[in-house]
C-alpha cells in the first residue's frame, strides 16, 4: 500500500505570522503551548485569552498580552520543538540522534533514502528536510496503524504530504525490490526491531559507496547487526557509537551542569556498500584471547541461545581479558596495598 499525494503550499516558514502558521507561545513560567493560528481562533488558559487574529501579522519572536495582561512570546516552533511535541504511536528518534544519523549517513540534498521503521514521523521529517525537493524519501512501515500516525504528522508539519515522500506497508525484505531497482539507493535507515534481517535487501538495493545505517537500543542488538554486516562480505567494516547531551544552566556566575540529562536513546551503527565482487580486506591486528568463534556469536544471540551449547563467560561475549603475568603484578600491587594498610594476612 503507498500513499504519494501532490502538497499544496505549506505553513510559512519565515516573516509575518498568517493565517494556518503553527505558533509556540511560552507563557511567563516558561510553560510551552503550541497552536495553529485560524481566523477568529482563540487560546484559553487559566489566566484569560489571547485571540489568533492579534498574532496575525506580527514578526516571529513578538511578545503579545493575554486579556490579563499576561505577556506570551510567539516563536514558530523549531523542527526540533515539533518533534518533541507531536502525536506518538511509537518512540521517537529524539534530535541528537536524527543530527547524527544525518551526518553519518551523510545525508545529501537530492539523495534518494530508504528508510525502514516510520514509527510516528520524527525521523521522516529529519530526512525529508535533508534530502530537499530534488531528493526521494521512501519510507516502510509494518504497521498501518503507525504509518497512519506519521503520514499526520509530517502533513501537519508540512502542511499536506510532501509529493517526494511515500510510505509503503509492509515488510521491507518484500516490498523493497518491487519499489526500487537494484542499485539505485544512495542511503538506507533503519529504524526497526531486527535491522539484521535487512541487511541483504538494503545491500541490493545501495549504489556501491552508499551508506547503510541502523539504530538500535540494546548491546545485543548492536552485536548482532555488526555481525551480520561483517557476515554478508558487502559492506565496509561497521562503525558504531551512541550520543549523550547534557545542557548547562548559565546565569550570571551560577554556572553548572543541568541535573538532568539526556543520556543514552539508542546505538548507531553504520557501514559502506561495496562494489560487486570487492573483497574487503581484512585489518591487521595481534591475536587476543577475547577472539571469538561462530559459536561464541550464536551464544550472544538471544535467539540461538541453547542452540550453540556456550557457556557464558567473558571470552563468548568478546571481553578483553587480562594475561597471566598482568593477574600475577596485579597481584603483588595488591598485597602491597594490604600490607600498606596494616593488613598483610588478607591476601594469601
């Protein structure tokens, strides 16, 4: 099922505010609500009204007064801002993972992108504003009901759907290779469960060079995309990371890290098509005891658990383990340690 419906003009982006803008008004305690201005709209709170019509025509980033006399600042909301307050059926791919996805991924405008997981939109209207009106963003979604939810979302932002945008139901080891020719993909996101089934179809699809990029959540995940990428022999060698921002609160000389941060939200972890037949060489490393085999990799994976017959201990999982003769100095440090302590019969 696709949906590629022509967009009539949107919202303004820039300039006097009209009728149809979306509006961000930040009240006296920093309270945030968004609105889209209508002709004879109003916005109530608690403390008065402030009717549409008074915002209409004003510049971006004017403060207008409430029948109270409560003064409110009238921004048009960021995408950023957006993003964080609109409808979710799913989670959301928050801001810093999106800047970082489009930079890794090197996002270009013009660039023809597969992105797989729509989930509520967020990460859509990162790719749709990368890519640019010469670019292509086909999105798949298995649920029609989360496909629903960002087809809404990105037409409110947009002010209808944008005409290089299409979102098909469906699984996307299905529905790629009816949708895209070989070959013919610069970028592939996925935003989903189990990146690792995709690999094949994202590999097909990618021009040689394109970039593959996953987001994961968890450790066992991240491994087993890594591992799957290093098995298909069609891709560079995966690189991966995670971001944490943590603001500042500056005021005068109060200077101080905020309490609250936002830590860790998911994985990245991307590679690079490479061309037909190319055999990636392999990188040259000394041998450690933290090598690990097939099995070891079927042990990490949650659903060949069993299956491998592993034990669980730190070499299965890649742990760096240290030498006989590094254990051996850590020991004597050790026992010094108590010795200097006072206490030479606790290490034997």
């Amino acid at each position: 099922m696709n949906d590629e419906t022509s967009a009539a003009p949107g919202p303004a982006r820039s300039g006097p505010f009209v009728i149809g803008d979306r509006v961000q008004l930040t009240g006296p305690k920093g309270r945030l609500h968004t609105i889209t201005l209508v002709a004879g709209g109003e916005f109530h709170s608690h403390r008065g009204l402030l009717r549409h019509d008074e915002l209409v025509g004003l510049p971006d980033g004017s403060v207008v007064a409430n029948s109270s006399g409560e003064p409110y600042l009238a921004l048009r909301p960021l995408l950023s801002d957006f993003v964080m307050s609109m409808p979710r059926g799913a989670a959301i791919v928050y801001p810093k993972d999106a800047a970082q996805i489009l930079s890794l991924a090197d996002v270009f405008p013009g660039a023809r992108v597969v992105e797989a997981g729509v989930g509520s939109g967020a990460l859509s209207l990162h790719l749709l504003r990368a890519v640019g009106p010469e670019g292509e963003l086909l999105s798949f979604e298995r649920r029609e009901e989360f496909a629903q939810i960002a087809r809404a979302n990105v037409a409110a932002f947009h002010g209808a759907a944008p005409p290089n945008w299409s979102v098909t139901v469906g699984d996307l080891q299905e529905q790629l290779p009816a949708r895209c020719a070989a070959g013919s993909v610069d970028r592939v996101v996925l935003d989903m469960l189990a990146p690792w089934e995709c690999v094949a179809a994202a590999a097909a699809a990618l021009r040689p060079g394109g970039v593959v990029l996953c987001y994961v959540a968890t450790v066992t995940q991240l491994s087993r995309v890594a591992e799957e990428l290093r098995r298909s022999a069609q891709f560079t060698h995966p690189q991966a990371n995670e971001t944490m921002v943590r603001g500042w609160h500056v005021e005068g000389l109060a200077v101080r890290p905020d309490h609250r941060m936002v830590a860790h939200t998911g994985f990245l972890i991307s590679a690079r098509r490479l061309a037909p037949g190319t055999v990636l060489p392999e990188r040259k490393r000394r041998a450690s005891k933290s090598d690990y085999s097939e099995a070891d990799v079927a042990a990490w994976t949650p659903d060949l658990v069993g299956e491998a017959g592993a034990d669980w201990t730190p070499e299965t999982i890649g742990q760096w383990s240290k030498s006989e003769k590094a254990l051996r100095k850590k020991v004597r440090e050790a026992q010094r340690f108590a010795e200097d302590r006072g206490a030479p019969d606790q290490i034997s």
